[in-house]
C-alpha cells in the first residue's frame, strides 16, 4: 500500500518535470488558453483502461468521462441528476469535440455484475445503472461479447440525444465504437457496414 502511494508521487513529480517546469510548457498555454479538445471518450471506470495512456495523449488532447462499463444513457430530460449526460453536453455543445468514442474493454466488471447480479454483495446503484444496457436475452452472452453488444446499444442511446444527432447528421460530429483487448493490448473499431469489430492500424511512421 505504501509503495503504491510512493509510486503516484514519483508519478506527479514526473509529470510536473515534463509538462510544468518550462517557460511555454503544456500546462502555460493550457492555463492561458483553455482547453481545446476535438476528441471526447466514455470510458469504463477500470482502472487497467485509461483512455490517454492507451493513446499517449498530453493533457489537453481530451475530453473525457468515465463510468462503469462506458455507458451512454439514453436522453432523459428530467429532474433527476445525470452526470453522463452533462459531460456529453458540455463536450459535444460547448467544446464543440468533432469526434466521440465510447470505449469499451475486455473482462469489463460492469458487465459482469449485469450478467450475474444476483452474486453482488454491494449494490445500492450498480444494478440499476447497467440495466441501461440490459436487453432481453443478456444471460445468453460470455462477458466479452456482450461488452461489444452494449457499444452498439449506447450508440442508440447516443442517437437519442437531439444535438448529437444533429451534429452527425450534418457532419460535424463522429462516433466510434473501440473495444480494448487488455491481454493483447489492441484496439478494435466497430464497422457499421459489416456490423463487424475490426483491428485499429496505428499510423505507419
């Protein structure tokens, strides 16, 4: 426990040496200029899944929202406190992001506590937040299958959303379906034509 807590402070150090100590470093210009990000991820919560390592971004490349298993909820406009929700609106209507990518992963805990709930010792919001994605037939899937089913199901619930929808509609807006294979450690992109995953080629050098 202790040498975890020493690693994140050699971690911080690390972090100000690289993107603090410097006249026009990332951090000045990201004060005086704010942030500009073009690309926004829901992510899983999981702590194996971190959406800027995994795409060895800097701070200031992107918007992001994490929850367990990288819901999108449908468009609930109503009195009830949505946090999903207003990240999405504030990234796609004020920051204008110009591409969305929900972000799905392997051996996700998310959708197993949907696929065996009944086995949860503690469950006073968990059950209800993944039934968002529960569909009829659920118990029929492996983890990992379902896991890409429920990327489709919050694209749906991305369509729901009436300035998302407008947005991809006239073009300004795209949204990818990823799924990380955390023991191969590869990206997989959702074809809509094909209805199939496919591997994301990194860019040749």
């Amino acid at each position: 426990m202790k040498d975890d807590f020493k690693k994140i402070l050699k971690g911080y150090q690390a972090f100000r040496n690289k993107y603090v100590h410097a006249e026009q470093s990332i951090m000045y210009g990201l004060h005086h200029n704010g942030q500009q990000p073009k690309i926004m991820v829901i992510a899983c919560c999981d702590a194996r899944v971190d959406p800027a390592l995994l795409l060895q971004c800097d701070p200031g490349d992107l918007f992001v929202v994490r929850n367990v298993a990288n819901i999108v909820p449908p468009y609930e406009k109503d009195a009830n406190h949505h946090g999903t929700s207003a990240a999405l609106e504030f990234g796609i209507c004020l920051l204008n992001v110009a591409h969305l990518i929900v972000l799905g992963h392997s051996q996700c805990g998310g959708i197993k506590a949907l696929l065996a709930s009944e086995a949860l010792q503690q469950d006073d919001f968990i059950t209800n937040w993944v039934s968002l994605i529960k569909t009829p037939d659920f118990r029929q899937y492996e983890a990992d299958d379902y896991a890409k089913l429920s990327l489709t199901q919050s694209y749906q619930n991305c369509m729901t959303f009436p300035w998302i929808k407008a947005r991809v509609r006239n073009g300004k807006l795209t949204v990818h379906l990823w799924f990380f294979d955390i023991q191969t450690g590869q990206i997989y992109t959702y074809a809509h034509d094909t209805k199939t995953y496919q591997a994301l080629l990194p860019l040749a050098e």
